[in-house]
C-alpha cells in the first residue's frame, strides 16, 4: 500500500515500544482488543481472518467506520482503508527492530 503524500489531509508518526516485534504485532493485529488500549476505540469486530480482504467494523470517538484490511505482513505490515462520514482513510502501520531494539 502507498500512502498519497498529496492527500488534502494525511499524518505520519512513529514510536519506540520497548518490546519485541513480535509481541507489538500480536497486541496491534489483535483487532477485538484495541479497546484494551486504545481509550477512544469503543467496539472493534473483525468479520474474518486477519487477511487482505477481510472487513472490519468499529466504533471510535463516536463515529462507526467499516474498514477492509489491504495489506497483512505477519510482524512487518499492516494496512487497512476505511471510509465513515463521506470521508476515505488509509492506515498504514509498519513494525521493525531498529539497533537491535524492537519498535513500530
């Protein structure tokens, strides 16, 4: 997936997790269990494998967005586009060990 860097609107973050990759992934893939972390995910459900294709329904800050997963990398990528209020959104989360020292 490629993000368009023209987009009227597009963000880009990074974070230093001190934990390994494959952990990272297994929290962040884990869809029905975002609200566990996520304060402002309300409801998550994932309406089949975690596979390119596959939807996903969820609610956050008030808002329900219907999501469909485009790109999944066990521990290396995953991507996802989602569209709610007329508005279409691209997500994008890579995962790689920088040093030595695991991160997203």
């Amino acid at each position: 997936m490629n993000v368009n860097r023209n987009a009227p609107a597009w963000a880009e973050a990074e974070t230093y997790i001190n934990a390994p990759v494959e952990l990272v992934w297994q929290v962040q893939s884990a869809f029905e269990s975002w609200r566990r972390w996520n304060r402002k995910v309300e409801t998550v459900q994932l309406e089949g494998p975690l596979q390119p294709g596959t939807t996903f329904r969820w609610k956050s800050g008030g808002a329900s967005i219907i999501s469909t997963l485009e790109e999944v990398t066990p521990g290396v990528r995953i991507g996802w586009t989602g569209r709610t209020f007329g508005i279409r959104a691209l997500h994008v989360w890579e995962f790689k060990s920088l040093d030595g020292r695991d991160s997203r």
